[in-house]
C-alpha cells in the first residue's frame, strides 16, 4: 500500500480521567486537519512513564495509541490507514 505522507503522532500521557493530555490532543487535532485518506498515521505510545498507567473498567492499562486513534476518528480522522504502535513508553 502507497500513501501520499505519513504522520507520526507521539503520546504524552492521560489525565486521571483517561482522556489525552492537552498537548497530546493537539497533535491529533492537527492531524485531524492536516491528514487526507490517501495519508497513514502512526499513534506511538503505550503510556508515559512520566505518570503511572491508566486503568479501564476491565481492569487493563489504556493504550495512549488507542486513546490516539478514537479521538481521531471521532474528530472526522479516517481510520482505514491508522496504525498502532503499543510497544514504547
């Protein structure tokens, strides 16, 4: 598969409610923008060691990367190229 540009979007922690950090949420809002479906994006980031993982309701670390992607698709992104990168920290 060809794609015209591919972003990659660094994680930057969860608030206490699982929600993205401002910053973080201003990368994917850039991206959301900035991003056609002929574009990949990479959401890197497991969680951040700079605060303790957040934890869902099933009792599991929420993946920043996840967090990344529903926010995306949710503001209008195209999820038929995002990719998750769940490995660094």
């Amino acid at each position: 598969m060809k794609f015209d540009s591919v972003f990659i979007v660094l994680g930057g922690g969860l608030n206490e409610n699982g929600l993205l950090s401002e910053y973080a949420l201003a990368r994917v809002c850039y991206c959301i923008e900035n991003t056609s479906a002929a574009d990949a994006v990479i959401f890197s980031s497991r969680y951040s060691l700079n605060t303790p993982p957040k934890i869902c309701k099933k009792g599991f670390p929420l993946s920043e990367a996840k967090v990344m992607s529903d926010q995306y698709c949710r503001g209008g992104g195209k999820s038929d190229n995002i990719f998750l990168e769940n490995a660094s920290t």
